[in-house]
C-alpha cells in the first residue's frame, strides 16, 4: 500500500509532464518534473522543505539574537536635540 502512496503520484506527475509537454506547455511539465524529483527526494532522504525552512528560520532567530546583543539600545542618544 505504502509503495503506491508513493509511486502513484510520480506516474501521474510524469503523465501530466509528458501531456504538459505534447501540448506546447513545456514549463509547466518542467515544474512536474521537479515536483516529482522534490518528493523522490524528500522521501529518500527524509529531509522536507518544512525542516529546511525551520533551520533557516532558527538561524535568523540566532543571529538577530548576538546582533541585539552586541548593538544594544541607548535612550539618551534618541532624547539629545541634533544641532
């Protein structure tokens, strides 16, 4: 059962990019085609795109995080009058 999960939906994105194809569309059967290389993939290594998302987000987090630290905020500098 596990396999035609997996399998079905890689023979109708080939069909699609083969119609897609025949049909004058040929960027649209080009993103079939790398929609079907996503999920061999994703479902070979395990890796999606949800996880590459939440590391580059917690990297972002991080380093704003040293940056606020290092440029820490003074008040007084905003409360002097510029001559």
């Amino acid at each position: 059962m596990d396999t035609l999960i997996y399998l079905g939906p890689l023979v109708l994105l080939a069909v699609l990019a083969f119609n897609f194809y025949q049909h004058n569309h040929p960027k649209l059967a080009i993103l079939a085609i790398l929609i079907g290389i996503y999920i061999v993939y994703s479902h070979e290594t395990g890796h999606t795109a949800t996880e590459f998302r939440d590391e580059v987000m917690k990297s972002v987090e991080e380093e704003a995080d040293t940056i606020a630290k290092d440029y820490r905020y003074d008040g007084e500098k905003i409360t002097k009058p510029l001559k």
